[in-house]
C-alpha cells in the first residue's frame, strides 16, 4: 500500500475522484480524509502532500465544480441567442443539467458550507458563474422601462434561489418530495409566472 500510495500517477486528482464518490454516498461531512485515501487506494499520509485537511479537499472540488458550472452556463447563455428569453431559460435549464450530471461537485459547491470566498481562485470562479446569470437577466430586463426594471443581481438571484429550491426538493430524489412534473417542467413555469409578473412574457388569456 504504501509504495503504490507514493508512486499514483495523479494522486491529486485521484483523491479529488474518490471524494466524489464519498460526498455523493455519504454527504460532505459524512467522511475523513483517511476514507478518501482509501477510496483512492493509496495511503493517508500521501493525501496532505496536496491538502491539509477535508475542508481543502472539498473546497478544491468546489472549484472545479464551478469551472465546469460556469462554463456549462455560458454555453447555455451563448447557444440561446439570439432571443434574450430564449437564453434565460437556457441557463436555467443547464442549471439543472449540472445538477444531474455532478451531483458530487454540486454539493460540495453549494452544500458543504465552504465559503466562497476561502481562496481567491474560488471566489473569482463562482462570480463567474453567476455572473452569466445576472449577465442573462440584465439583457431580458432591457425590455423593462428603467424606472421598473429590477437590478440584475436581484433578477439574478431570484431565478438562482428558484433553480436552486428546484434541485433540492424534486431534482435529486429528495425522500417525500414527490410531484407529478418533470424537474425542468417546474422550473420553466416558475420562470414563467416570474417573468409574466415582470411583464416580459405576456398573460396568459
């Protein structure tokens, strides 16, 4: 164990799969940095030669979390031009994408208590992020006249909470959360009423 521990090809990224794994199974508290070695098959004092503890384990997750996630929403942003509309509710639906797709990430990004702002890099990331949100909500709100036409952070942060409530109760097998809608269904009609009351999108008749 101990030669191999010392000899993996990208212990780095080896630790970072195998928390993962632990954080999709067990959430991010549920496991010591001395599973996560086992996991990757190597020993535990090999893991503090990239992290001092689970907290830096974790917030390195988040990270590339929110690097995939951004760029995921960007693409979204960019693939839904050239309606404003069209490219909101893109970035809404690749919220929920990413969600699915990396659930591990997902949490540790958003559920595991790390703060934004522990480095940097972390925190240049994540404004990224929203920032393609609140870049796709300034654009839609042009079409409000500017003395009713809501901030862009706040429009922003509106879907985000309203994605976010989405992915928590009914997109991740939440127990007891059961409704009889898609996950995206929810969160396209939600949008909708939100945007009505804005009156970007006409009432319905």
């Amino acid at each position: 164990m101990s030669k191999r521990g010392y000899h993996h090809g990208n212990l780095k990224q080896a630790l970072i799969d195998a928390a993962l794994q632990l954080i999709e199974e067990k959430g991010p508290t549920g496991f010591t940095l001395s599973e996560a070695a086992k996991t990757a098959g190597v020993t535990p004092a090999a893991v503090y030669r990239h992290f001092e503890g689970r907290e830096d384990l974790i917030a390195e997750i988040a990270l590339q979390g929110f690097e995939v996630f951004a760029d995921l929403l960007n693409y979204a942003y960019d693939t839904g031009q050239p309606s404003a509309l069209a490219s909101f509710e893109a970035v809404g639906r690749a919220y929920l994408a990413f969600a699915r797709k990396y659930p591990g990430h997902y949490i540790a990004m958003f559920e595991s208590g790390i703060s934004m702002q522990r480095s940097p890099e972390l925190y240049a990331v994540a404004n990224r992020a929203l920032g393609v949100l609140e870049r796709a909500a300034d654009q839609l709100a042009q079409q409000i006249p500017e003395g009713k036409r809501p901030p862009p952070q706040m429009f922003a942060a509106h879907v985000w909470a309203m994605a976010h409530g989405v992915v928590e109760l009914f997109a991740r097998g939440t127990p007891g959360a059961r409704v009889p809608f898609p996950p995206e269904d929810l969160l396209e009609t939600g949008i909708g009423i939100y945007l009505r009351g804005l009156g970007l999108i006409p009432q319905d008749t």
